[in-house]
C-alpha cells in the first residue's frame, strides 16, 4: 500500500461533514466522524476499486477530515 491518504476524499468529506453539522442539527456530533468513515471508504471504493488496502485509505481519510476541521476549530477558538 503506497497511498495513505487521498486528498480529494479527505475535503469532500470535510466538506460533507460541515454541512451535516451546520444543516442537520437533529443529527448528533458523535455520528458525524462514523459518517465521514463510511463516505470515505465508498469513496476510495468508487475511485480505486475494491480491496482490503483501499478501504483502510479511505477509512483514515474520512477520519482525517474530522481532525482537520477539529483542529481549524480550535485554532479559529485561540485554543479554547
């Protein structure tokens, strides 16, 4: 496995888990890294075909996304 992450699919997925949060208040905040996780691996199915290692990319880049917008979040707080 080469690849560890794949960009594109990590700010699609930021993206999508933005507007969840800020267009679906009903939906709690602790679903939203399960819902980038299972985009982000449907993701890297539909860009790399199936298998094992593809998966685990698209798994950690959807993940990836939620730390990213954690950690603008924080830095847009001055750390609060």
């Amino acid at each position: 496995m080469e690849t560890i992450i794949i960009p594109s699919i990590t700010v699609i997925c930021y993206v999508v888990g933005a507007m969840v949060k800020h267009l679906c208040p009903k939906i709690d905040n602790k679903y939203i890294p399960i819902i980038n996780a299972i985009l982000g691996i449907a993701l890297a199915f539909w860009m790399k075909g199936f298998s094992f290692d593809v998966a685990l990319v698209g798994l950690v880049s959807g993940w990836a996304s939620t730390g990213c917008y954690e950690a603008i979040r924080n830095m847009s707080q001055g750390g609060k």
